[in-house]
C-alpha cells in the first residue's frame, strides 16, 4: 500500500541519461539510473505522470506494498530488510537501483540489474517496455542466481489526477477487497469490495482490469494477468493504480517461490484512447 510514498516533489535527475521511446505522437522516458522508473508518458501533448524524482511509474521488485517490519522468511531461515517506511520495507529495492540498459531502439528497450543486499539472495532481474501508439507493455522477470527465494513484481505509476479538465474517475469490478489493517497490511481476511477514497488491496481473480477515464480527453485500460492490484487516491495532485503478483506482505502470506526452473514474470499493458 502506498500512503507513505507520497514524497514531497523535488527536481527530476538529468534528462541527458534518460532513454526515450517514440511511437506516433507518443513519448515514454525511462530512467535507468533512477530505478529505471518511468520517468514520463506524453500522449501528444499530455503529460499522463505525475513528474518528479520520486513519481512517474517505479517498478516495484522484488517485493511489492510493504513488508511488515521489514521481516520476512524462507523456510526457516528469517531475514530482516531495512525499514525505509516505519515500521515497514515498502516497494522493493529496484526502485533505488542504477539498471543497466541491455538494448532499446525507437520503441522497445531492456534494462536490468543484479540484486544484491539488502536483498539477502543474488538474483537478475530484467524490465521490457513495448511501446506502440495506443499502448505500453511492460515486463519484468526475476531469476535466482542460487538459492530459491520468496518474490514479488509490480508497477507503481503515479497518474496526474487532473490534466486540465475534470479530475480522473477510476472505474473497476473487483472479486474482493483485502480488509486493511491499522498498520496498513492486509489482515488475512477477504471483504466486499467498498467505495473510495482508497489505499487498499484488491484481488481481481480474472486479472486485472482498470479503467481510468479523464472525462473528454483519455481513458488508460491498466490490465495485467495478475491477480492483485492496489489502488490509491488520497493524493491531491495523482491516482495509483498498481498492478502486482501479489498483495502487500506478500513475502509471508502468500509466498511465490523463485527456483532455478522457475523464474518470476510479470506484466501489465497500459492502453489509451482518445476521448
């Protein structure tokens, strides 16, 4: 869950390191060195991101929400993250990582980077984006360089609420609502899906599927395989609406293993019109 992660604005790194993809009139900026986040999504002239160091579109990896006390186990062997949202680890450790840009051309682009500690186990993760005039894919995987290991994956945009009209309704039909805790974790117990304002958990047993309309100019379809998405609208200035493996804490109530034989991947597609 995001309630946290609203840092206050400051100026975005330089532009020069910033890889961008072009289709049509579309623009997308990424930012290898910042987390390889999204740095910014510009259909025509809109800007669709909130900007800023900290905004955008971040991938969340290797886990995604938080963490709770930043515990979490493998088997029988405990490990403690750092608590970068207390008293929880929130979002993962690639969002504060240098990535390495693999390839990219005018409109695909591959970066990754090794994981390392505080991540206690070695591992590679890699991040795709597509991008044509009407859509962004993006993809990621994680595989162990050793060990088996507990992992998530997701994405955390940052969508402006208002781009020079009416604010954005966000519109969705969820299986059910994972009840919130007042440390912001999940209790373990299903509900029925209840109206906003939100920072809560979803689980959407046939994938994800979100449509975010800004009346009479676009509407974004966030939808991803996936089974779990937060979605978060107590900022002013952004909407969230994250797609991810699994729910927050995941890394101990619903473990997703990484073995050998067994890579984690994850994608979601961000599709736009034209109102």
């Amino acid at each position: 869950m995001t309630k946290n992660s609203g840092d206050p604005a400051v100026a975005a790194p330089a532009e020069a390191k910033d890889v961008r993809l072009t289709a049509g009139d579309v623009e997308l900026r990424i930012a290898p060195e910042n987390g390889c986040r999204i740095a910014g999504l510009r259909i025509g002239d809109t800007e669709l991101l909130r900007q800023g160091e900290r905004y955008g579109c971040f991938p969340m990896v290797p886990w995604c929400g938080r963490t709770a006390n930043g515990r979490f186990m493998n088997g029988a062997v405990s490990h403690q993250l750092p608590v970068d949202s207390p008293p929880h680890a929130i979002h993962g450790t690639g969002r504060h990582t240098a990535w390495r840009t693999v390839r990219a051309d005018r409109t695909e682009a591959v970066f990754s980077y090794e994981l390392t500690e505080p991540w206690p186990y070695p591992g590679l993760v890699t991040q795709i984006f597509e991008l044509t005039e009407d859509a962004l894919t993006v993809r990621i995987g994680v595989e162990t360089r050793g060990d088996s290991f507990p992992a998530q994956a997701g994405w955390h945009p940052w969508f402006n609420r208002n781009l020079g009209g009416a604010d954005v309704r966000i519109d969705f039909t969820a299986g059910w609502q994972e009840e919130r805790g007042e440390d912001h974790l999940p209790t373990g117990r299903r509900i029925d899906p209840r109206s906003g304002p939100w920072d809560d958990c979803f689980g959407m047993p046939d994938g994800v599927d979100v449509t975010l309309t800004w009346p009479g100019q676009l509407e974004v379809r966030v939808t991803s395989r996936e089974q779990w998405v937060v979605v978060y609208d107590e900022q002013a200035e952004a909407v969230c609406v994250e797609p991810q493996s699994g729910p927050p804490n995941g890394l101990n109530t619903q473990p997703r293993l990484v073995t050998p034989i067994d890579p984690l991947e994850a994608a979601a597609t961000f599709a736009w019109r034209r109102l």
